[in-house]
C-alpha cells in the first residue's frame, strides 16, 4: 500500500513538474534563445541585443544592418533626424514597376489638362452670368503647372505606401497648403449628397455635422479644411459617446507626423493653416448654399455653420476672429475616376449605439473567426488591421468604423489611415479596447514590433520625436504636453500586449516576418533636412 502511495505521488510531482517545464519554463527559454540575444519587450532599458545599442534585432535571413552601425549617444542633437537615419528607417522597398504604383505619370497629366480645361469653362460661364447679373467677381490667377508638388505626391503613391520616406514632394506640398492661394471652395462630396437633409434621430449623424470644406489652390491642388472646434487644453468631456465626440483639426495635424514617425505612411500630409474665413472662403466660393451659411457675429466675427438642418444654428457655428480661423488641410487623394478606392467595415467596429455592443466586446476567442473569413485568412490584411488598431491606440482614436484600400492593389495594399479628427481626445485615459485586434490575435509584423522598440528608448524617445516634428508645423504647439507624454505611456501598453503574447504562444507564433529587402546604407531623410 505504501508503494503504491508512493508511486503515485511520484507520477503526480513528474507530470506537475513536466506541466511546468512545457508551459512556462519552455516558453521564457524560447523567448531569450531565439535569435542571437534577448528578447524582453517590458521596458525600454531592457531590449540589449549585441551591436544595436539595445535594440532588438530581428533575425531574418533577407535583412542586414551594417556591422559596423550603432546608434548614436543622445548628444542633444535633432532625436526626429537620427531616427529617420536609422538603418529600421532606411530598409529599402523593391524597384516598383506599373503594377506597384498607383497611377502613371501620362494618365495623371492627361487628366490634371481635363480638369483644367473644365475649370476654365466653367470660370468663363461663371463670369459672364455675374456680370449679366452685376455681379463682382474675386477671381486668382490659376497656374498649368507639371512640377506641382501635389501632383508628385499622388505619382508617388506606391503598393507599399503614400509616400517613400524621402519624397521631396511632402514637404513641399506641407508648405503650399500652408502658404498657397485659395481660389475655390466648396462643400465635401459627401456633405453635398446630404442636400441639407439630415436625420435628427440618427445616433450617428452624418458627415454635414462636421464642419469641412475642400478648397483648391491656386494650381489645383485640393485640401479638405477642418477648422478648429476645440481648444488645445480641452478633453473631450466624460459624458461624451465616442461616435458625438468633436472633431479636432489639431488630431489630424499630429496624426500625420505619428504616422510619419511610425513609418506607415499611410495618413495623407495634413499642414495646419490660419485661413481668413471671408477672403479665402466666402469670397471665393460659387456655391450659394455655402454663402448662406455665413453671418456676423455680435462680436462681430465672421462665422459659418454646418448644412445639417438640425445644427443650423448659430450656437453650433465656427467663428474667425475677426475672420482668421485656424484648421487642418488634408492633402485630397487622386480622384475616384482614376485612381478607385472601396471602402470596407472594420471586423473590430463598434456598436454605434447608447447600449449595444458587438461580438468582438465579448467574446475573447472573436479573432478566431476573423481568421476564417476573406479577406483575413491570408495575406497581410489582418496585420495591417493591427498596425492601424495600435496607431489608433496611441491617438486614442475610437471611431473607426470603416477603413479604405486602393482597388488596383487587391488584397495586399496597405490600409489608408483616413479620419483622425476624434484622435486625442483624451490624455488622461487610454482606452485599451482600441488594441482588441493586438490582444485578441497576438499577432504583429515585426517591422513595427522593431520600430516601437525603437521608439520606446531614451534616445528616439516617441514623445521627444513627436514634439519635434509638431515644431515644424505653422500652428503650432499641436500638441499639449500632456498628449504627448501619453504617447509614451500607451506606447508602453502595446509593448506589454505584444509580451503577454509571446509568453503565452512564442516568439515564432507572434512575430511575422514582413521586411522585403536588405537596408541600405542609413541617410538622413533628405525631406527633414529641406525642411528645417
């Protein structure tokens, strides 16, 4: 009887102890044994891997960082140019031929003549109605222009993404939507399919709430402007629903400089700009329906409001002061006509709705049906459906719904990072439900993994970085410090997910592959030194 007590306490300690070795013990060693160092996501201070000051170096078989690279010691010199010189910042994309780029340089001047030509028809029928009518007219001399920056912007959009990291052509095109002449505004196109009708019942209302113009420069470049509605101190307020919450013209700004510095590229240059609301608004618009939106306030300020017919007040209206108004221009993609995009719910949307919550919010085993399903169950699609859940973690961006791919790349184009006025909102609450897909998969690229590591190290520090390229915009701060010490700490967050994961399934099972070519020598992005 004692044997047999012993024998099966015995057999009870072997498969507690084999538990323990399989399921923990394993898992730890697989995570400091693969590879050629360490590899703990916890903290900055702990990401030592040899040669790379720290950095954690992927071990890919068609991926190289000179041997004789390391990062430089934090001297007080420009963070945002060391990052971007970095080898992570400078991994080389393969020779793009037709099928990668978006659009060819023949198509896109044939149609930039077509719009040309319609415009000035158009300004010619314009004019001889107003003067039938006694009408003045404030007309802007408009420019044929070849080189313009917003043209080499779209001829540069590539299966990879909407700019390389050294197009000289985004800082151009900052700096023209900043300082250009405006010689047209107008509604959106989505605001002009409401026709001022809008339901008042609707939870989520309609894009006529919101208070955004396309205006076109002088040499038809086209920007959509969201003028300020909150000031840079305000958090959204407590009892505010994600899908009401205001739209923040600064968000866009600060979104495109984190995308920038994410190394996405997949947010639209957006510049912030002082536009006097009566000279380059009112005065240049042919549409009737945006003059009659226009008043004086008692202040004597000039003001506009929405379409909608329930905002239709003067307390829900934007005023200049007297007519000076800052806002975000948002560079315009290339025409639908040319250039098509379709537009596809996000698995991880929300409810929409006072009470209703989606199966994602409750089943924690809901990526397991993504997976299944086209276009998750191969390809990049549901990578790319993280990186852009970790991007609108760190904007605090709750509100997407939807997302955008260019059709001419199928399946494997990158994901458009489209409105980001609800981003930062909040710097005092991270809203960790944002990071579901992340949490719920446990997958990553590696080449973001690397690059927040980077970006979570004293000397590339994401807030630093950040409040750095904020400064080169006109309006700036942009940001308030509060935000962007946010930026840090959810930064920190995501870090701790991708950890929890590896933990729990390994690195291999984690991590994907995805650099597409060996680095080339590191470079100061020549963009950033044109731009100081």
């Amino acid at each position: 009887m004692m044997r047999r007590d012993r024998l099966l306490l015995a057999a009870t300690l072997t498969a507690i102890f084999s538990a323990d070795l399989y399921f923990v013990l394993l898992p730890k060693l697989r995570n400091v044994g693969l590879g050629s160092g360490d590899f703990c996501l916890c903290s900055s201070d702990n990401l030592t891997l040899p040669r790379h000051g720290g950095l954690a170096t992927p071990q890919l078989s068609n991926w190289t960082l000179d041997e004789s690279t390391s990062e430089p010691a934090d001297d007080g010199g420009s963070k945002l140019e060391r990052l971007f010189a970095h080898p992570l910042y400078n991994i080389e994309t393969p020779a793009l031929g037709a099928e990668q780029r978006l659009l060819q340089a023949e198509q896109l001047m044939e149609y930039y003549r077509r719009k040309v030509a319609r415009w000035e028809r158009h300004m010619h029928l314009y004019s001889e109605a107003a003067a039938l009518s006694n009408i003045s007219l404030t007309e802007h001399e408009v420019t044929f222009d070849p080189e313009a920056s917003w043209l080499k912007f779209h001829q540069g959009i590539s299966s990879y993404a909407l700019y390389s990291r050294n197009d000289p052509a985004v800082p151009k095109l900052l700096k023209d939507m900043q300082r250009m002449t405006v010689v047209s505004a107008d509604y959106t196109q989505d605001e002009k399919a409401l026709k001022g009708a809008c339901d008042c019942t609707q939870v989520v209302k309609p894009s006529g709430h919101h208070l955004k113009l396309a205006l076109k420069m002088q040499n038809f470049a086209k920007a959509m402007f969201k003028p300020m509605r909150q000031k840079r101190d305000e958090e959204t307020p407590e009892d505010f629903f994600y899908f009401v919450d205001l739209q923040r013209h600064n968000a866009e700004i600060a979104a495109f400089h984190l995308d920038r510095v994410l190394d996405f590229r997949r947010v639209p240059p957006v510049a912030g700009r002082l536009v006097n609301i009566s000279g380059e608004v009112l005065l240049v618009t042919r549409n009737e329906d945006l003059r009659a939106v226009f008043f004086t306030s008692p202040a004597n300020n000039t003001c506009f409001f929405a379409k909608c017919l329930y905002v239709c007040k003067t307390e829900y209206a934007v005023c200049g002061g007297p007519d000076l108004l800052e806002g975000s221009m948002s560079a315009y993609l290339p025409s639908l006509s040319i250039a098509p995009r379709i537009s596809i719910p996000n698995p991880w949307t929300r409810s929409y709705t006072f009470a209703g919550r989606e199966e994602w919010e409750v089943n924690p085993f809901y990526c397991d049906t993504v997976k299944q399903q086209y276009p998750y169950n191969s390809g990049n699609r549901l990578l790319n459906i993280i990186d852009m859940s970790i991007f609108d973690f760190l904007t605090s961006n709750m509100d997407r719904h939807h997302y955008e791919i260019f059709t001419k790349f199928g399946d494997e184009g990158f994901l458009l990072h489209l409105d980001n006025a609800r981003g930062f909102g909040k710097h005092s609450q991270d809203e960790m439900s944002i990071l579901a897909p992340l949490s719920q998969c446990c997958m990553i690229k590696r080449s973001t993994l690397v690059r927040l590591q980077l970006l979570a190290r004293p000397e590339f520090r994401l807030s630093d970085v950040m409040r750095e390229s904020l400064k080169r915009d006109s309006l700036q701060p942009i940001l308030t410090e509060p935000h962007l010490l946010a930026l840090d700490r959810r930064l920190q967050k995501v870090l701790r997910a991708v950890q929890r994961c590896i933990r729990r399934l390994g690195e291999e099972e984690v991590i994907t592959k995805d650099f597409a070519k060996s680095t080339a020598t590191p470079q100061i992005a020549t963009d950033m030194k044109k731009d100081r």
